[in-house]
C-alpha cells in the first residue's frame, strides 16, 4: 500500500501546478441530470401515506431556532430548484476559475440579503433542509482545496484574506448565515492544492504539517462545513484507466486520515467534469484488495440548478453546479428576482415538503423519506 502512495505521490509532484489545477471545468462537463442511477441511495427510504391534496398541517411547526434574517416575501414551493455554487481560486483579474475576495463577499452579502441560506450537499442528500421560513437553501462547493480558501497564520488565527476567513467574519455579523459549504480536496495534490497551501514536505515537519492539516479538518466539522473527495490529486478520470478507483478511494482515505474516526464522505467531484469510461465507477468501486468506497453525490462541474431530492428527476449520482464566473451569479440572482416561479422557498418547517398545486406532478413520494407532503393552493397570478 505503502509503495503505491508512494507512487502516486510521486506522480502528484511531477505535475505543475498549472496541470494539476488546468481548473475544473475548461474542458467543459457533461451535465446529463436525470439520465442515469434509476436505483438512487436513499430512495428506498419508503414515503409515508400521504395526506389528501390541500390536507391541513398534522402538527404546528418548531418554533423557531435562532435569527431568522431576511426572507424572500414568498409563498412555500418546496418543489423548487437549488442552486449549487462552484467556486476555484481566489485572486484577480477574474476569471471563470477565479473570484476575487471582494466579490466573493460580495456574493455572501447579496445572497443572504435576498434570502438564501448554505447548507451542504449531505443536507440535501438526506433531506435536511432546515432553514428559515422564505428562505432559499444555496450549496457553496469550492474545489481544489487551495492557499487562498483557508490558511491560518503563524498566530494560529485564520487568515481573513482567505475564503473560510471571509465565511467566519460573514458568519459572525449575520448569525442566521448558520449553515456550511462544501469543500472538495485533493489530499496528494502539488502545492499550494494540497490541503489548502500547506507547504511542501522538505519545507515543514511532517508532525507539523499533519496537525495544520487536522486544525483545518477540525475547524470545517465543528462549524457545519462538509468535506468533499475530489480524487487524490486531479487526474483526469476518463484516462485514469486501471486507476481510476485508486485515484478515488485512496484520495478518500488520504482526506479522511484527518478526520473524525466515523466521518463519512459522501459527496465527490468529478476532476474537470469529466467521467471515467465506466461511469459507475464513479459511484462506486473498489481499491486496495477490495476495499470499497460509495459516493452518494456526485457533482458535475456545470449546469443548471437543481431539483430537489424529492423531485421525480432528482440524480444525485449527478448533480449539476453553477460556476461563479465574472457577472455569472449576478445575472443568475437577477433571474431569480425576475421570475420566482421555480426558485425552491422554504415552508419553515424541516418535517414537512410544501408546494404549489402546480409542482404536484413533480413529486415523488417514494422520494420524501419519511417528510410529508403539503399541497398548497397556487398562488393567484400577481
Ligand atoms: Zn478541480
């Protein structure tokens, strides 16, 4: 086992930086929702009898818990779509891969005062989206794990130059910001992609090193971030060949030698969008004498915005992102405020699904896991 790190260390190294990042996406990806994994985890869960269309509520909702924040002004549609966020590198000029921090702040501050709030992959995944009354779930997923994303100075403070810093400033201003994102690593990466810019191995104590490493990983689980494999350093798995489940599972174990004993990854993003020929493997595989890896979430690196995981198209063996690029989130934000009509709002309560009459051919129960149904009259036309 030793060797083959070893091995793919080595190969991590001999890429430039320039190889190793060519940045997710320039080759564009293939967004294929809906396409694929008729048999999709955690839908088996089983609904449960559904109430009557237009049934009153079962029970009141939970008292709310904790700053609400601002709210979009409106109604329910839990059928609604959500947009998952992909963010690179940050610095300037910008680019489709780069944001600078001052318009990644930016994007926070609009966000949430148009009433969106985080949560991560695995809320959504395991139907989880417990967020205020009128507001709008939102996935931020940034990739590659770079300096720029998080770093804590010599002080042991993080760097508020950095994406987690600006989060944690963002966060501590707008408590009701409550929510994580979701970063998606490559543990055997060139430096600075190798856990956020930690620096190469001659240059520091491999004890000093790990323990940057495990603060960073602590730091993400104790505030509600989720930790994302996004293979051992970048290869591209459609010509990974033998290796692609290599280049998954041990990259999985790599990040996970800094976490939690019982963390589970279940979120993965594909190196540039691209698949490995047999697609599945990305699902599923197994590496190192039959040692088995699952990714429940599979994300793409483009498209549009997604359905929810109880909408009859939900795939999470593919999800589609939405890359910040220059004006992109902007003119998306804008959209949003334009035409609300499919823009997924919140009911307020975790327990229940809420939607338009008009959605109710979306719905499939035997997707609600255990939540229950909440057919609403339509909104009159305004
Ligand atoms: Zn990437």
């Amino acid at each position: 086992m030793l060797n083959e790190w070893c091995r793919i260390r080595r190969a991590a190294a001999a890429l430039t930086l320039a190889a190793a990042l060519a940045a997710c996406g320039g080759e564009g990806g293939s967004s294929e929702a809906g396409g694929e994994g008729k048999d999709l985890p955690g839908d088996t869960t089983g609904g449960q009898a559904a109430p009557a269309a237009g049934a009153q509520p079962q029970s009141a909702a939970p008292a709310p818990k904790g700053p609400t924040g601002p709210v979009a002004n409106l109604p329910p549609n839990e059928m609604g779509r959500i947009m998952v966020l992909e963010y690179h590198r940050t610095g300037s000029p910008e680019g489709e891969f780069v944001r600078t921090l001052a318009n990644y702040k930016k994007d926070l501050q609009s966000l949430y005062e148009k009433g969106y709030r985080p949560v991560t992959m695995r809320q959504v995944l395991e139907r989880n989206i417990d967020i205020p009354a009128g507001t709008t779930p939102v996935v931020f997923t940034f990739d590659d794990a770079t300096r720029g994303q998080f770093y804590y100075r010599p002080d042991g403070s993080i760097d508020p130059n950095t994406m987690v810093g600006v989060w944690a400033d963002f966060k501590q201003r707008n408590p009701a910001w409550s929510g994580g994102g979701v970063w998606c690593i490559l543990p055997a990466a060139a430096h600075p992609s190798n856990f956020f810019g930690e620096t190469p191995d001659k240059a520091t104590p491999r004890a000093q090193r790990e323990a940057n490493i495990r603060k960073k990983m602590e730091w993400f689980v104790a505030n509600g971030h989720e930790i994302c494999n996004h293979t051992l350093f970048h290869a591209r798995l459609d010509r990974a060949g033998s290796k692609v489940q290599d280049y998954i599972g041990i990259g999985e174990d790599s990040i996970k030698a800094y976490l939690p004993a019982n963390y589970d990854i279940v979120t993965f993003a594909l190196p540039l969008g691209m698949w490995p020929a047999n697609r599945s493997l990305a699902w599923a595989g197994t590496y190192r004498d039959g040692k088995r890896y699952e990714n429940k979430v599979v994300l793409e690196v483009s498209g549009g915005p997604n359905v929810p995981p109880w909408d009859r198209e939900w795939n999470p063996h593919s999800v589609d992102r939405f890359i910040v690029a220059p004006g992109a989130l902007e003119r998306q934000l804008a959209f949003w405020e334009k035409d609300p009509s499919n823009r997924y709002v919140s009911d307020g309560d975790p327990r229940t699904v809420s939607y338009p009459r008009r959605m109710a051919a979306r719905l499939d129960r035997s997707k609600l896991g255990g939540l229950t149904p909440k057919e609403l009259p339509d909104a009159p036309a305004p």
